[in-house]
C-alpha cells in the first residue's frame, strides 16, 4: 500500500510546505503584549496546565479557543512539514 503523499506532484508539495510554513510563521510572530501571548505565558508556568486551561475557558473562552486552535495547527502544520520534507528528500534520492 503506498503513502498518499507520494500520489501527490511535487509542485502541489513544494506549494504545500510554502503554505504550512507560513502557517507556523503566523503562530510564532504573535505580538508579545497581546492578552493571547500573556494567558499562554501563564499556561506555560501552570503546575497544572489541564486546570489552569479549564480556568482560562471560564474566564475567556475566545481566547483559550484562539489558543487552542493556535496549538492545533502548529502541531499539524509541523507534522505535514516534517512529511513532505522526507518525500521531497526521498524523491530526490531517487532521481540521484
């Protein structure tokens, strides 16, 4: 059974990687005084940080929802990033 990324053409990968890439660019360049950056720093310090998210969605669910989101596609992205980098190398191999 083949991986579905090597049905995929590289141009359509190397477009891929440019969009993930940006994706993770738009996540780590948030303003540092914004409330978002400010209840992540307190999350990060949390010895607790199931709790401690419990509590931010109490007190500001848009913003523990725009955390969580943010969490999620870094992840992904970061994922289909690292994916497409081993096709792209592996294709290259193979056309050595």
């Amino acid at each position: 059974m083949s991986d579905p990324i090597q049905d995929i053409d590289t141009e359509t990968l190397r477009t891929l990687l440019r969009e993930c890439q940006e994706a993770l660019r738009q996540v780590t360049t948030m303003d540092a005084e914004s409330a978002d950056v400010e209840a992540i720093r307190h999350l990060l310090k949390a010895q607790d940080l199931v709790s401690e998210f419990e509590s931010l969605v109490q007190y500001d669910r848009a913003i523990a929802g725009r955390i969580l989101h943010a969490a999620l596609a870094a992840l992904t992205n970061t994922q289909t990033v690292l994916a497409i980098k081993a096709e792209l190398i592996r294709r290259a191999a193979a056309n050595n």
